[in-house]
C-alpha cells in the first residue's frame, strides 16, 4: 500500500530541538521502492541533492509552492470559510461561559498560514482573539510572515512545537495535519491537548469514503501543477482516519474534553463531504456550543 | 454564417478569459486576489483576440483559396453548427453553475466545484477535441479537417502560453 507522504520523507526536524536535519535522498527512494511506488521514485529521484544529500534549498522552494497549490483547493472549497463558521459558536460558547482573554487560537502545522491569514483578514472574529500559527519548517513560516505583513494582517507565526507555545494556546486548530500522525502518534498528539489552558479544539483532516481517493486524484489531478502536490493528494486521502478513529485516539489522549465529529454528511443527502472536522470541548462548554450552533447543530455526530 | 461566426468567437472569447484566470490559480497565497486574476483575465482576453484574428484570418484565406468557395463556406457553417451543438450545452452547464457560486451556503458553493468545476475542468480538452470531431463528421474536407485542427491546438495552448510569466515565481 502506497501510505508515505513525499512531502513528509524529504523533511526531518529534530522534536525537541527544531534544528533541521539532512535527508539522504537515497534513504527517502529506498522507502519508496520497498512500496514499489515509482511515481514517488521518480519525483524523489528528479530533486537536487549535493552528496545524497538532498537540498534542503531547493526542497523549501518546493514545498511553498506545492502549498501555493494546497491553498487553491482550499480556497476552491471555501475552507476559510468553513473553518470561521465552526469557530464562532465554539468563541460564542467560551465568551459566555468565561475564558482567559485573549482567546489565543493556534494553528497546529500552519504551513503558510492559509486558515489563520483568511480568518484574519475575513472572519471577523472579534478583537480578543490572537491567531498563532506554528509550524516546525522555517522556509514555510518565512512565508506565512512574508504574506500576512504585505497584507497587514493581525496574525503571528512561529517555528515551534504549537504545543510548546507559551502561553498554550486556548484553542487549537489544524488542517490536513492529523492524519501525518500513525499509530500511537494519534493519541499522543491528543495528548498534547491535555493541558489546564486548553479549553476546545478542532481538527479538520479528509474525510474517508469510497470515492475520495478518485475524487483526490481528479481534483489534484485537474487543479494542481506540481507532481509532489498531485502525490501527496491522493496519499492524505487514502490514509485519511475514519471519524470513529480520530474520536477513539482523542478520547484516549485527551478524555477531560468532550468530542464529537461535526459536518460528515452534505444534509439529508448520501454525499460524503470532502472534509469533516473533529470538534473537541471541556464539558462545561458544550451546551452553550449546541446553542450558539443553532440549526447546524444537526451536522454535529454524538458526543463520547 | 455571420451568427455562427459571432457565437464561436464569443465562446471563445469566454474561454480565453476563463484560461487566464486558470493559469492565474494557484500561483498566489495572498488572502486578496482580486488584482492578481484580473491581471490575468485581461491577459486571456487580449491573447483571445489574437487567436481569435489567426483563426479567423486563416478561414478567410481558406474561402478565398477554394476551388468552390460557396460549397466550402456551406460545408464550413455545416460543421460548425454541430461544432455548437457540443460547445453550447458545456457552456450553459458552467454558467448555471456559476449561477449556483453566488448562493449564500458554504456547501451550494463547493457542490458547484465538486459536481461541475473540477470535473469539467479535467474534461474539458476532451470536450474540444469531440466538439471538434462531430463537427468534421459533417464535412470531412482535408482542409477544415487540417483548419480546425491547427485552430484548436492553438486555443487548448492558450491556458499554457497565459501560464509563461507566472513560472519563475515561486509564489507571488
């Protein structure tokens, strides 16, 4: 089974300290052999390297435009948007019933920043929220920062462990990140949200179904330019979790929240949407969240 | 004739427009990118009137060079009346669905991409390509056939040539 992510072979990082570490290209193609996957040899084996070593230059310069690329789908699919009308009833119900001001959101594995730029410049959020975002890559921080200044925008990035911030976040967001962590990874990552300061979060990631593999392919196939986007695509879809996967590892890594999936189905019809979200909430938060959704909370799965 | 004329050259017109906002997408990560596609829009269309004035001058030469111009221009309005009985119906899928693009709910504007935009998108060449062909079925004259061949690689290459500024940038 092809499961491994390019985008996530030619990058390492050391966890505790961030410092980056070089990738031996021929380590990165023998993974991919032992998948026989040859499209990923053969876009891994066209990257520049200096002694095996691949550049770490030319793989940064990649992989900002590869997100240039993600951010198009994201735009395609109004996924600013989506994110700003999950995240106001959540605000709603921790302004009611008593947060820390300010409302620190933080964007877990931003990349460019794409979903905290957007809320920034258009979700109209209200002036006692922060927008953080970090990222472990400095070359996609870099960016994110690049782009938020030229368009004035009142959001902060970081290269950091976004669960290492300090202060820690009040609310933790991601998108297409979660399904990077396997096996014990999953729980682990929950983990992290386990913290006193903590008091929602809400994982946006692919949502599985017998079509979102075609439906990947065609959609990167048809809108994006780069081979490694195209490749990555459709792998996030096939190993993308299942919503009774990711309730499961959340309950097992952060049971002080409530969970539920929210947004699996498009209404009443049998169409899977493309994304779902897992919602996370301290218990004392959730009925003013059912409220502050109004009709939309039909979309929202049972709580565990 | 002049109305089938005038229809082709607005369809493409449209498409020429629509081919510069294509090659314009996905080469900026800003949040505002209202001047970045317009940029790009007005490029497609002005490089739409330039293949639209190759195209047209290269049907004229071919009139003026027949053997028989009448037959040749009623084998040519033949061919490009069933070339619109493809062309208009792919057109007004994607208007009305543009139509759909300014309703109010998250989920009616991504239906629009999920149904209609991404996979006609991907279908589109092949869209020009069978237009092309059901159109020659009527008339299947070496030189429209070479005509219309050389006319619809020139415009399926429009989206690529409107790509060529924006391939040195990194991101803008």
């Amino acid at each position: 089974m092809n499961d491994l992510e390019i985008s996530d072979e030619i990058l390492s990082f050391d966890p505790d300290t961030l410092e980056r570490l070089p990738v031996r290209k021929s380590a990165v193609l023998q993974k991919f052999a032992a998948q026989s996957n040859r499209r990923a040899m053969s876009i891994v084996r066209e990257m520049a390297d200096r002694n095996d070593i691949l550049d770490p230059d030319a793989v940064d310069r990649r992989l900002i435009r590869v997100h240039c690329e993600m951010q198009r789908i994201s735009e395609e699919f109004q996924h600013g948007q989506r994110v700003a009308e999950l995240l106001r009833p959540i605000l709603e119900a921790l302004r009611s019933t008593g947060v820390v001001r300010p409302i620190r959101i933080v964007d877990v594995g931003c990349g460019t920043g794409f979903v905290l730029r957007w809320l920034a410049a258009r979700g109209d959020l209200g002036n006692d929220v922060e927008l953080v975002g970090a990222d472990y890559h400095p070359a996609l921080i870099g960016e994110a920062m690049r782009l938020a200044k030229k368009e004035d925008l009142r959001v902060t990035f970081r290269v950091a462990n976004a669960f290492r911030l300090d202060p820690p976040g009040s609310f933790y967001l991601s998108t297409g990140v979660v399904h990077h962590f396997r096996g014990e990874g999953l729980p682990a990552f929950f983990r992290s949200h386990d913290r006193p300061e903590t008091r929602a979060f809400a994982h946006f990631d692919f949502l599985p179904s017998p079509m979102a593999p075609f439906g990947s392919w065609l959609f990167h196939a048809v809108r994006m330019r780069d081979p490694l986007a195209k490749h990555d695509g459709v792998v996030s879809a096939i190993r993308a979790y299942s919503g009774d996967e990711l309730v499961r590892a959340a309950g097992d890594g952060a049971p002080g929240f409530v969970r539920a999936m929210y947004s699996t189905r498009l209404g009443i019809l049998p169409i899977p949407r493309a994304f779902h979200s897992l919602v996370g909430l301290r218990p004392e938060y959730r009925e003013a969240f059912l409220r502050a959704l109004g009709p939309r909370r039909s979309r929202l799965g049972a709580w565990t | 004739m002049t109305l089938l004329i005038v229809t082709l050259y607005l369809l493409a017109v449209v498409d020429a427009t629509a081919s510069g906002y294509s090659a314009a997408a996905g080469r900026s990560a800003l949040i505002h990118k209202g001047p970045h596609y317009r940029k790009s829009m007005v490029r497609g269309f002005v490089l739409g009137q330039i293949a639209a004035a190759i195209s047209l001058s290269l049907v004229l030469w071919a009139v003026k060079t027949a053997a028989h111009p009448d037959a040749f221009c009623s084998d040519l309005a033949r061919v490009w009346t069933r070339m619109l009985q493809v062309y208009l119906p792919f057109s007004l899928i994607i208007l009305t669905a543009f139509a759909f693009r300014l309703a109010p709910s998250v989920d009616v504007r991504c239906l629009t991409s999920t149904l209609v935009f991404g996979p006609l998108a991907g279908i589109r060449p092949l869209v020009a390509i069978a237009g092309l062909l059901w159109g020659l079925w009527a008339a299947p004259r070496p030189e429209i056939i070479a005509g219309g061949a050389g006319i619809l690689l020139l415009w399926l290459s429009l989206e690529r040539v409107l790509g060529i500024p924006y391939r040195p940038k990194e991101s803008v």
